[in-house]
C-alpha cells in the first residue's frame, strides 16, 4: 500500500509561527525560530510563496527558502 504524499493548499503565519493547512483538512503550524529565514523575512516576503509539485513543496523566490512538506511534518522526503 502506498502513502499518499501529503500536500499544502495553503500557508498562513500567526504570531511568531508558520500555520500549514494540507489537502486533508490538517493545520500543522512550526514555530519561525525553526526557520530562520522565514523569521527574518517582512510580512510580505512571507506571503510571497509558490506551491510547488502539487503543494509537496512551498518555495519563496525572494528570500531563496524551499520547504517541504514532508520535511515539515517530519516524514522522510
């Protein structure tokens, strides 16, 4: 039986933390200490992402940060 990859539809930021909402209806939210460039970035380098590979992947072009999503919920890549 095969896994079925988990994807993001959306990616939000409350307070000092990234909220994930995936296709399941799942919300999985890191803190911005984990991620540094993200922390550093203004609100609108944050909202400045692209979905990529049907949402396995987010990628903010300005601040060069590539997430996956797999990595985030902590599954192996």
């Amino acid at each position: 039986m095969i896994a079925e990859v988990p994807r993001a539809t959306r990616v939000d930021f409350v307070d000092d933390a990234l909220v994930l909402r995936l296709e399941d209806g799942r919300s999985v939210s890191a803190p911005l200490a984990w991620l540094p460039r993200l922390k550093n970035a203004t609100d609108e380098e944050r909202r400045a992402y692209q979905l990529v590979d049907g949402g396995e992947e987010i990628r903010w072009e300005g601040i060069d940060e590539d997430l996956s999503v797999a990595g985030l919920l902590g599954l192996p890549d």
